[in-house]
C-alpha cells in the first residue's frame, strides 16, 4: 500500500508525534524488542523480550517536509538481554507509548537504525540514526 499525504497534513502529523513524546516533564524512552512487532502502540508488549532501554533526548526530535528527525538518543551501556532487535516502541516521559518502529543495522531499511540489531546482554547499544518520514 502506498499513502501519499498532503505537506500540511504531514507536517501536523509529524508535530502530533514530537509533541506526543515530549508531553511529559521527563525524557522519552526508546525500548528494543525482539519477536514480533504488536499491531499498534495501545497493545501491550506480550512475550516479546525486552532487549535494551535508551533515553531519548528533549525536545527529542525536530521536523520538516514530513521527517521527524531524532536527536541524540543516549546509549544504554548494558543491554538487558540476549536477542535480535526486530522492533522499538517509543513512550513518553510518563511511559506512554506513542509509535512503533522497525529495526535495522546500519544502512538498513529500518526507521530506527542501530550499531548491530545482534544484542547482547551487557554490551552496548547504540543508536546510529532514528528518522521518521512520513508518506508524501
């Protein structure tokens, strides 16, 4: 399926998410899973395991033309568990979820792009790109 969207239209999506994930006095989260992707933020995570947590940056991103841009998402230095990261979920300070992501490793196709989707426990995890571009 291919949606295409009016800018204006893009640009106030992309204002609804940042704003969503800045809502609350503290950070956003960023957390990685491996297993599958639920089919939206409002299911709870199941039997997915959670593989590492970063903190966003705030305000955490910024947004032009339909591309949410993320900044700095600092590095979790010890990674929860062994697994593939497949998908992350993004929340709000409070813990909110706001949006689903795919995962891929550097140059990948992945909205959320890391070092390695290979995590082990105790190993770093690092962020190499986290863009957002919505249909145009």
């Amino acid at each position: 399926m291919t949606i295409t969207l009016n800018p204006s239209i893009r640009s106030a999506m992309a204002a609804l998410i940042v704003d969503a994930l800045d809502s609350a006095a503290s950070p956003g989260s960023l957390k990685l899973y491996s297993g599958t992707q639920p089919a939206s933020p409002a299911q709870a995570v199941t039997s997915q395991v959670l593989l590492a947590t970063l903190t966003l940056s705030s305000p955490c991103a910024s947004y032009a033309g339909g591309a949410i841009t993320f900044g700095a998402v600092s590095q979790d230095s010890a990674a929860d568990a062994d697994g593939v990261a497949t998908w992350c979920r993004l929340s709000d300070g409070g813990g909110v979820a706001v949006i689903d992501l795919d995962v891929s490793s550097n140059a990948g196709a992945g909205a959320l792009q890391l070092n390695t989707t290979s995590i082990i426990t105790g190993g770093p995890v690092v962020v190499t790109s986290l863009v957002i571009t919505l249909g145009g």
